[in-house]
C-alpha cells in the first residue's frame, strides 16, 4: 500500500503508542518505530513494498477500495471513509511468504486493535 497516496495517507492506521524514527520500541510490543505497520519478512518499520515483485498496484487499489477519503475530488471514495488502514508486508520483496511471518502480521494486527483483516494478494511479476 502507497502510505502516502492522497486518497490513502488520512487513513493510514498510526501507532499512538511509537514515537517516529527514534529507534526505540516506545511500546514494548517487540517492533522498533512501527508507527504505521511494519515489514514482517524484513524485520524493520517500513511496510512498503521493497522490488517490482510486491508493487503498489494491488495493495493501493484494495486499500482504495476499503478506505480511500470520500469527497475530496481526488480519485474514488472508499466504501469505509473513517476505518484506519494497518500496512503489513509479509513478503519482504520475494514473491512468496514464509507462514510465520504470515502468523505473525495475524497477531501483530490483532494485537494492535484490527477488527478486520484482509490478505489478498496478486500473482507474482
């Protein structure tokens, strides 16, 4: 997912419980600075795609669907207009994922508030 994207980034889910780019697990739940998910496969706070492989396309166009700001003259609304969207990657970049990683973005989701989750994903380029 494109946290940045304009019809995205007010809905992009935020930590309250992480002080950005700090270096320090302000919240003792074992990630360091997720303040807006986390990159499971690779360990690290950015949950953005790494390689042509995992694309924006998908996650963007999913996460617009479920979220995108509604009246704003940009793009599509979102059947959701106030949800908080959390991005988790699993797949570090590879076109596979390692199922406990999988686990892991489950609880991770769980443990941080999420009602509803969504898993899709699109075939490999």
């Amino acid at each position: 997912v494109e946290i940045t994207h304009s019809d995205l980034s007010a809905s992009i889910w935020n930590n309250p419980g992480e002080i950005p780019n700090n270096g320090v697990d302000d919240d003792n739940n074992g990630y360091i600075d997720d303040v807006n998910g986390f990159d499971v496969a690779d360990d690290d706070n950015d949950p953005n795609p790494d390689s042509p492989i995992n694309s924006y396309d998908h996650g963007t166009h999913v996460a617009g669907i479920a979220g995108a700001q509604g009246n704003n003259r940009i793009g599509v609304s979102g059947v959701a207009w106030n949800t908080q969207l959390m991005v988790l990657d699993v797949f570090g970049g590879k076109p596979t994922y390692e199922n406990s990683d999988l686990l892991d973005a489950i609880y991770y989701a769980v443990d941080n508030g999420a009602k509803v989750i969504n898993m899709s994903q699109t075939a490999p380029k």
